[in-house]
C-alpha cells in the first residue's frame, strides 16, 4: 500500500482531480479512505465509476479514536509498537526551533507540508 500523498506527489488536490484515474484503476470492491479536508467547496464525486466497481467510501474522523478510552488505548500500543520495531516512521516535514513559532505557525498555514511540523524547545 502506498500512502496517497507519496502517489500524486503530496497534494491533495492534486489527489482528488486525479481520483477519478485511481478510481477507474481499482480493484473491484475496494475502499476509498477520506481523511480530513482543506476546503469547505462542494466536492465533486464520480459517482458512476464507485458504482460500477462496487466501491466503499469511508470518512474517517479523529473522535473515532480518541473519544472511546479502549480504543484509543489500541490505537496507542499500535503505534509505539510501530514505533519501536521500525514499521512506522513518522515524515517529519519541517523542524523549527521555539524562536520561530511565528514561522512554523506560517508554514502550517500554507498546507503545504507533508508530515508533521516540529518545534524544539
């Protein structure tokens, strides 16, 4: 599995323009995973190709996690065992040092990053 970002080189946008490709090229009955959004526009949606390859659309939110204790207690344990055995390894965008939080905070703004910003303290 390759993370979308990485497919159609970090954008977004890029992604969704180019979702009606990916879409045509999947397997039949595979899941489309949304996560978060950078626009309150309408989103237009190929409605017929899902349709046609028996597609599942899933949104995911934050809350799904954080607000069930059991649950995010898993989801914890997963990733410092990811974490610790080398499977995940976090994409650090940016490191910015306390004295340019202003900066960071610009950076952030702009959506453009892939990974996490981090700010030393």
């Amino acid at each position: 599995m390759v993370p979308l970002p990485r497919m159609f080189g970090g954008s977004g946008q890029f992604v969704w323009r180019s979702l009606p490709n990916w879409l045509a090229s999947s397997t039949r009955g595979g899941i489309l995973l949304v996560y978060g959004a950078l626009s309150s526009e309408p989103t237009p949606f190929p409605l017929f190709t899902v349709l046609g390859k028996s597609l599942t659309l899933k949104g995911y939110l934050y809350a799904e996690i954080v607000a069930d204790p059991e649950v995010l207690e898993r989801a914890k344990a997963f990733i410092l065992q990811g974490l610790e055995s080398g499977a995940l390894s976090p994409i650090i965008a940016k490191t910015f040092p306390l004295s340019d939080i202003q900066e960071a905070h610009r950076f952030l703004e702009t959506n453009q990053q892939i990974g996490k910003i981090v700010v030393t303290v």
